[in-house]
C-alpha cells in the first residue's frame, strides 16, 4: 500500500490516495509514517486541507508517530486552504 499511495500522491491523485488509504484500514492493515505521510500529502497537494488534517488526525488513532514532515504537511495544507485556525491546532 504504502508504494501505491506514494505513487498517488506522486502523480496528484489525491482522490485514489485517500481511497487505498481507507481500504488499508477496512482490510485491518497496519498504517505507517510513510503511507500515512504520502496519503496527507497527495490530499494537502490536491488542496484537500479537510482530508489532510482528518488523516493527520487519525495518524493518533492509528498508533503512528507524526514526524516534522508531517507536520510541515498539515501546516502547509491548512495554509493553501486559508485556515489559519487550524494549523495554530496542531
């Protein structure tokens, strides 16, 4: 999963990275930093800020480490989206 939702993000597809993303929990595989990281990533690149920080949020859930990276991604996502609030959360 985790390349499959790299390569999303890579390639801008944020709609099909949220989308493995969600089948990785419906089919109980464990999420990682990398594959939680990239799923934030292609959804703050697709100017998803909502998805990103519902998915930043749920790292937590997950038992995943947020990282710097991840963070700056989330900060990043509420910012292109004007949500200033937001990102003064995290």
């Amino acid at each position: 999963y985790s390349a499959a939702v790299s390569a999303c993000e890579k390639g801008h597809q944020w709609v099909k990275a949220l989308q493995l993303f969600l089948e990785m929990a419906d089919s109980r595989v464990e999420w990682d930093n990398i594959t939680c990281s990239a799923a934030v990533s292609a959804c703050a690149n697709g100017d998803q800020w909502a998805h990103a920080l519902q998915l930043f949020r749920e790292m937590v859930h997950g038992r995943v480490q947020r990282n710097t990276t991840t963070y700056c991604t989330a900060v990043g996502a509420c910012a292109r989206g004007e949500q200033w609030a937001h990102a003064l959360q995290l």
